[in-house]
C-alpha cells in the first residue's frame, strides 16, 4: 500500500513540475519571469500538489483499510465455516464410531449365538446317539437272552426228566398232598404206574425235542 501512495505522489510531483514548467515558460514569453504574479501561480500550484497528494493518500489508506478489513472478514468467515464443517465432520465420525461399535456388539452377540446353537446342536447329537445306543444295546441283549433261552432249552427239558425219573422235585418246586384216610397199596401201585407212564411219554417227547433241535443246528 505505502509503494502504491508514494508512487502517485510521484505522479502529481510531476504533473505539477510540468504545470511549473509551463508557467515559467508562458512568464518568459510574456516578458514577466520572476514577477509577482508568477511566484504567486508557483505557490498555488505546489499547493495544488500537496493538497492532491494528501487527498490520494488518504483515498488510498481508506480504500486499502477497507479491503483489509473485507478481507479479514471473509477470512475470518471462512475460519467459522471451517470451524463448522470441522464440527460436523467430529460429530458424523462420532456416530459412525458409534455405529460401527454397535454393529462389533452385534456381531460378537451373532458369533456367540452361533456357538451356543453349535454347542447345543452337539449336546442333541450326543443324546441322540446316547439313546441309539442304549437302545441297540437293549434289543442285543434280548437276542442274546432269546438265543441263550433257546439253547438252553433242550438241556432244561433233560434236567426235568432226568428230576422225575430221580424223583427229584422238578424245577426246584416241591408239591406236598395230605389224604385222609391214607391211600391203599393198590391204589399207590396204580398211582405210580401212571406216573411212571407220563414219565415215560415226556421222557420221549423231551429226548425227541433234544435231538431233532441237535439235528437242526
């Protein structure tokens, strides 16, 4: 600003010489340098000059204020504006922190989830399979018992006829009988030879049994 104003005061200083110059030479051509008249015509042109000078100084220094002060306005609103933008851009960064911790929580929540139902899903396999087992276990134990029944059969029959013909009490089971008055020996001899007929016919039927189911297998 100071370059500017001292330029155009070098500018008027000039115009002013030359208004200086153009007055002495129309004194001297007018036969009067150096009178009163020109001194005086000096003097308001030096005036002239100085009180231009003065004026475009402060022309310039006001218009240069005021563009500073413009100019420090605008920055000064271009600051706030930064300010506020800076401002929102803190607060959208804040919620998108917020967002993106919320979608972590909901995420581990998922993955944790999704290990509960796993662990579960396990638990219900292993119980399953725990009754799969149990109960094949049960239907091979019943086969083996029905198997060992079966074999074990034909030699239980041989055991009870081998205990009648002993007379052992079949089965380990005893049977007792009171008869008043006591039977005669006739009547005991038939008794027995009933008995020993029955016998007999299931000692056939058991022996029979025993070695058509040997034959079999």
């Amino acid at each position: 600003m100071e370059s500017v104003i001292q330029q155009q005061y070098q500018d008027i200083a000039d115009q002013g010489a030359k208004q200086q110059n153009q007055l002495s030479a129309g004194a001297v051509g007018a036969g009067a340098f150096g009178g009163s008249r020109q001194g005086i015509a000096q003097g308001e042109i030096a005036a002239n000059v100085l009180d231009q000078q003065a004026r475009t100084g402060s022309q310039l220094r006001s218009a240069g204020f005021q563009q500073a002060q413009n100019t420090a306005m605008q920055a000064a609103q271009q600051q706030l504006r930064q300010a506020q933008l800076t401002g929102q851009l803190g607060q959208t960064t804040g919620a998108l922190g917020q967002s993106i911790g919320q979608l972590g929580t909901t995420t581990a929540g998922l993955g944790q989830l999704g290990q509960q139902m796993g662990v579960q899903d396990i638990n219900t396999l292993l119980g399953a399979g725990a009754l799969q087992q149990g109960q094949d276990q049960r239907s091979l134990d019943v086969a083996r018992a029905n198997s060992l029944a079966q074999q074990a059969l034909p030699y239980q029959q041989v055991g009870f006829m081998s205990d009648i013909f002993r007379g052992v009490p079949a089965l380990q089971q005893t049977y007792s009988t009171t008869t008043s008055p006591g039977p005669s020996a006739s009547s005991q001899a038939i008794g027995l030879g009933i008995a020993g007929l029955g016998a007999y016919g299931m000692a056939n039927r058991g022996t029979g049994n025993f070695l058509g189911m040997g034959a079999n297998n």
